[in-house]
C-alpha cells in the first residue's frame, strides 16, 4: 500500500512527466502522432444541503464552454446525509445530460455504499449498488449529449459495468469502482451497526461483495495496463472516488496507512504499484472523497517516491470547482493539470 504524502503542489499549473510516444493509424493508413487534447475532472457534487445546486451551474458551464474533448467525474452525486431516493440517480442523469461533451462517470460511496445510514433512508447497499447499474450504465455508451463508447468490463446493467476504459490520444483512461467508507468494507459489528439499519447479515453481505468486486477490479486494472502496453501507451489515467489512506499520519511507532479504516484499499493499491513499476509510461491516479485539490508524489517505500505515479485528488462540496489536465504528446512533460477555480462557485 502506498504510505504517506510528500512533495504536495497546490498551484494553478502543474507538470507531469511521462516517456514515449503512442502512433496512430490515419485514414490513408500511415502511421501519425497523437494530437494534443485535454479533457477535465470533476466530482462530490452537488451536495444539496451544503447549498450547491445555486453554485453548480456556474461549474457546468464553465465545463461546457472549455475545449475539453471529454470528462470523468469521480463519484458522489449527492452528499452523505440525505436519502438514497431513485430521483437521486435521475437527477444525476439530468446533470450529466446537460454537459455538451461526453462523461465518463464512476461511483462514489453517497450513492450506494452508506445507503444504509439512517439519515440515508436506512436501504440495501446492495439493492441500490444494482439500481445504480441498471439506471448509469444502460447502455456501453458514454453519457453527455455526445457520447462515446467506452469497454465495460460487464454488460449494461450487470456486476462490473461501471468499470469500463477507453484509448484517447494515446491515453489510456480507466474508471474503476472503488468507492469511500473503506471501499464497502465492514470491519466489525461495531461498524456494520452504528447509525445503521444494517442487520449482521447484511453486513456478511457487504464483505463478501467487497472480496468479489476488489478482486474484479484489480483483474481490470491488470488487464487495461496490458492494453496500455500492447497499444505504447504515453500513460495510463486511472479514475476511482475513494480516498486509499494517502494522507494519513505517520508516527515513528507506526504507519498509519496500514490503519484498518482504509484496509478495504490495500489489495488494490499494492497491485497498482507493481503494475505501475512494470510501466513505461506515466500514471494518473485520480480520486476524489476528500473534497480539496491535491496534486503529489505519495511514498510507496520509507523515503521512496514511485516516479510514475502522481495522484489526482479533485475539488468537491463545498468548493465547486474542475481540473482541466491538458495531453501534449509532442512535450516532455505530458500532463498539464491546472485546477480550474470558478468564480460564482468560490466560497
């Protein structure tokens, strides 16, 4: 698992290195550059009680008037208190259908995860997690009002469809389903009962839906950085809405990335180092959850940076605001992440 943070930057522009080059295949059958594009990120919004549904117009169209070819938004359609009603994921539809280029949406914990709080409605994770699917992923297409299709790892509607991928600009782009709350993990019946409708059976259910999703995602992952390779990839972004523990403290006693609240990531995320070392490109990892733009080396290693992972964490409730990350394949540095900060949407 990756440990704690270093080398924070938090400035409007900032430069990610990346090797190699990925050809194209022209209409006349020879072989051509990848052209230079961007594409945006947003997530964790709107949260209706923190007010944001005055601010969120202002963010969508500042993302509709960009240049972006596409975006990706990381989980969390509604914040984490209200009810996991079917107009929640309608809404949510709406949203995404008011954006002019296509998005590449994944799920975030609000939406099915912590459905079984009270103040949640007291519901099923699972029954909603299965609603989701049908209602988001009707079809292989992206949403948007122009869409693109995407390669899910399920078939519309069925377990794993959220996870899908698609090649851009010698770019490979991957949304995987791992969501906050410890990526649906129930440590103990402490946990599976506070504050919670949940039942112990419910909660046997849960994890046993986490060690079969978990595992799917990291074949999914394994199989998109085999993609990636077969097709000289620039890089690779990788798209999830939980937050893996990154930012946890350390104590000369103990690493707390190791801590139980975020065990529900460590599987994954010490797979993605290894696929990642054996990487030629450069790694994107993107997640929201934590609601403040970050952009960092994390360690993997005491004193040991991973210097073709940088992690992505987007804005979210209540600063509404998008991170616009330009491609240029003809540069040496080939992501260009600049947070993209809203005026009508500024605390």
């Amino acid at each position: 698992m990756l440990r704690k943070s270093v080398l924070t930057v938090l400035v409007s522009m900032a430069l990610i290195s990346c090797a190699g080059t990925a050809p194209a295949t022209g209409a006349s059958g020879q072989t051509t550059a990848p052209q230079k594009f961007a594409f945006g990120l947003w997530g964790d919004m709107p949260y209706k009680k923190a007010g944001d549904d005055v601010k969120l117009p202002a963010v969508l169209h500042s993302i509709n008037q960009s240049d972006i070819a596409f975006s990706m938004y990381d989980g969390d359609i509604k914040d984490g208190s209200s009810k996991c009603t079917d107009d929640v994921y309608t809404d949510a539809l709406k949203m995404f259908g008011s954006m002019k280029k296509p998005v590449v949406y994944v799920p975030g914990d609000n939406e099915w995860t912590d459905c079984h709080r009270l103040n949640n409605g007291g519901m099923d994770p699972l029954e909603r997690l299965a609603h989701l699917r049908r209602m988001m992923y009707a079809t292989p297409m992206s949403l948007g009002q122009t869409q693109m299709a995407l390669e899910h790892q399920g078939k519309p509607g069925e377990k794993f469809v959220e996870n899908t991928r698609f090649l851009h600009g010698g770019v490979m782009f991957v949304a995987i389903n791992m969501p906050g709350s410890n990526n649906n993990l129930v440590l103990n019946a402490k946990s599976c009962s506070n504050k919670s409708a949940r039942k112990a059976a419910q909660c046997d259910a849960a994890n046993a839906e986490y060690l079969e999703r978990d595992s799917a995602n990291v074949v999914w992952m394994s199989a998109s950085f085999a993609q990636a390779k077969a097709q000289n990839a620039l890089g690779l972004v990788l798209m999830v809405q939980g937050d893996p523990g990154f930012d946890l403290p350390e104590t000369e006693d103990m690493d707390e990335s190791q801590a139980p609240g975020v065990s529900g990531y460590r599987h994954f995320m010490s797979q993605l180092v290894q696929q990642t070392e054996q990487f030629k490109g450069q790694v994107l990892f993107v997640h929201g959850d934590t609601h403040y733009f970050k952009l960092d080396k994390p360690l993997y290693n005491p004193g040991k940076v991973l210097p073709n992972l940088t992690r992505l964490q987007t804005f979210g409730s209540p600063s509404l605001h998008w991170v616009r990350v330009t491609v240029d394949p003809a540069a040496s540095q080939i992501f260009q992440v600049h947070p993209v900060t809203v005026e009508q949407a500024k605390n």
